[in-house]
C-alpha cells in the first residue's frame, strides 16, 4: 500500500516550512521530511521542533541526515527525544552525506565508517545499550512504550545498499524510475538475506518532484534541478567502481552530458547546472503531468513495491501541488480507501 510524505526545505523564512508541513498533514501526508544542509539553509533540527508543536499525527524526520556532520551520539539522542516530544513520531532518513558535508570542504563519510555509526545510532536512539568509543552507553530514559524509530538508508551505489539492507529498516532512493528502483530494491535485499534479515520487510521509499500540471514543458523545467541533482551521487558512483560495473546504464549514462555542478542552488528550480537534463529524464526520474499521468506513474510504483511516496516540494505552486494530492491523487489509493 502507498503512502506518502513531504520534503520541504528548511529555507527561511522558517515559518513557511511550518505551514507546508501542517497543510501536507490537512491533506492526508503521513510524512513530513526536511533536508538537513546547515550552511545552505536552516538549521533544520529545531524546525522539526517547531513543525512537531504544529502537527498532530504527521510522522517526521530528515531526507537525509548523516553521521558525519554533527557527533552521532547527538543525532540518537535528538531523536530519543523527539519521539518522545512526539509521541512516537519520529522516523530518520540518513545517508553519507552530500551537500552538507561538500559545502565545507568533506567528502562524503566512508562505508565502514558510515555502517558503524548505522548500527550504534539505531540501537542508542531506540533505548539500547551500546559500545561507542570504548565506552558503554544507553539513553536509559528512553520510554520502552514507544515505538520503535526506524532508520531508512539513502544510497544509490552497492555498498551503500548493502549497509541499508544489513543495518536499515528501508531503502530512500532519490529518483522515481521503475527500472531503477528494482535494481536498487534487489541489490538491498539481496545483502539483508546475506546478513539473516527478512529481505521482504525492507521498505521502499521513491523521493521525487511531482508537478501536476497541463503543461509537460514547464514541468520538466522545474524539476531539471533533480536528476541535476542526482548526478553528484551518480558521479561518486562513476568514479567509486567505473563505467561498466553493475550499476545500471539507465542511472550512469545521462551524467556524460553534464558540465558542472553549483551548490548555491542546490534543489532550486532554474538551477543552470540542470540544462543538461533531457526531456526524457525528467520525465523517468520525476512524477508529472496531469493528475491521470500522476496517477498513472504512481500506481506503477505501488505496483513494484514500492511503500512510500515522498514529494520534493521544490517547484512553484507548492500548495496547489499538494491540494492536487489530497483531494485527487491520494484517495485513488488503498491505504486511504481501506
């Protein structure tokens, strides 16, 4: 069954992303994410404070987060704490950091690095004791009544998916290509049934813009910014394990077009480092069109498994794009229905 989120980013003024968030809930969103990139805008963890004070049954949390930026022992225990300001609604999107860390001068933290902080981060938010710098630690005054945080992985290359399906509780893939997500989806699965784990439980959560429109041309122009976007990571991947790996050609090829690359419009509509996007892949990697075409794409989604759609809403019209959801798309779905 589909359900389906919100990324709104934590651009100032704050307020807006407080309003969007508590309008995404009125119109039947049962997620509320935000990006989390300190420099290029908000500090995103006290907003998610604030939109918790301004909702009442919208689950929240980070598209993404990392381990890497801020002390992880930090990142669980904020978490612990929200879930239970929240009531238990608190869930973490975490990936090995982009935009965050590039911005000042990092790289994205390495694979074993990142699996350690995954499994220390997931058992110290959820009450459990762990050993952290040679030091044993619990967050004891985390309530045992309340539901467990899940962590979903972001990552597009092997051995990132191979941490999300051992440590994580889902897969977050920013792109809304079937083809893609199936690849991405396997490729988890077949590391958490390495690792003992139910593959089957491993959820899927397809990050994208969705503009809902008559006009196909201006909404591939907004949203060029997100394969754009996508081609940092796709690049890391390219360089990480060449151009004739597993990785699909339907994810590598489209980057050998693209000229460079400007975090001051990181996720910005108009964005010139998104020139290079063709019509045909802001079509695969975005959700557009009319509210049939929507539709349509949505329920190949749901087809092949995947749980979750979560709208980057990144686009003009943010509120009729989510008026467009809650009164037409998301009642077309059984999760609603039922």
């Amino acid at each position: 069954m589909l359900s389906f989120g919100v990324t709104v980013l934590p651009d100032p003024p704050y307020q807006r992303l407080i309003d969007l968030l508590a309008l995404a809930e009125q119109h039947g969103f049962e997620y509320g994410w935000t990006y989390d990139s300190h420099i290029l805008w908000h500090e995103s963890f006290p907003l998610l404070a604030l939109a918790a004070a301004n909702t009442q049954t919208l689950k929240l949390g980070h598209c993404v987060t990392n381990p890497g930026i801020r002390d992880p022992t930090v990142t669980a225990s904020y978490y612990a704490t929200m879930q239970e300001v929240t009531n238990g609604r608190m869930v973490m999107g975490i990936g090995r950091g982009d935009s965050s860390r590039r911005v000042v001068g990092l790289q994205p933290v390495k694979i074993a690095e990142f699996e350690r902080s995954l499994r220390m981060m997931k058992d110290l938010m959820n009450g459990r004791e762990v050993e952290w710098n040679g030091k044993e630690l619990q967050l004891k005054w985390v309530r045992e009544e309340l539901p467990e945080i899940p962590l979903y992985v972001a990552g597009y290359g092997p051995r990132a998916l191979a941490v999300a399906g051992r440590v994580g509780d889902g897969v977050i893939i920013q792109l809304a290509d079937p083809t893609i997500i199936q690849w991405i989806m396997d490729t988890a699965r077949r590391a958490a049934e390495e690792a003992g784990r139910d593959p089957d439980a491993l959820e899927c959560i397809v990050c994208a813009p969705s503009h809902i429109s008559d006009d196909i041309r201006d909404a591939r122009d907004q949203t060029r910014w997100f394969p754009a976007m996508v081609s940092n990571h796709v690049m890391d991947l390219i360089e990480c394990y060449g151009e004739n790996s597993e990785i699909p050609k339907d994810l590598t090829d489209y980057v050998k077009a693209r000229k460079f690359y400007d975090y001051k419009d990181h996720s910005r509509v108009g964005a010139a480092h998104g020139e290079f996007v063709t019509d045909e892949i802001a079509d695969r990697f975005s959700v557009l069109g009319t509210t049939e075409q929507a539709t349509a794409k949505l329920k190949e989604l749901e087809s092949i498994g995947v749980d979750q759609f979560n709208i980057y809403l990144m686009t003009h019209g943010q509120e009729e794009t989510l008026q467009a959801y809650g009164s037409e798309i998301i009642p077309q779905f059984s999760r609603v229905a039922a």
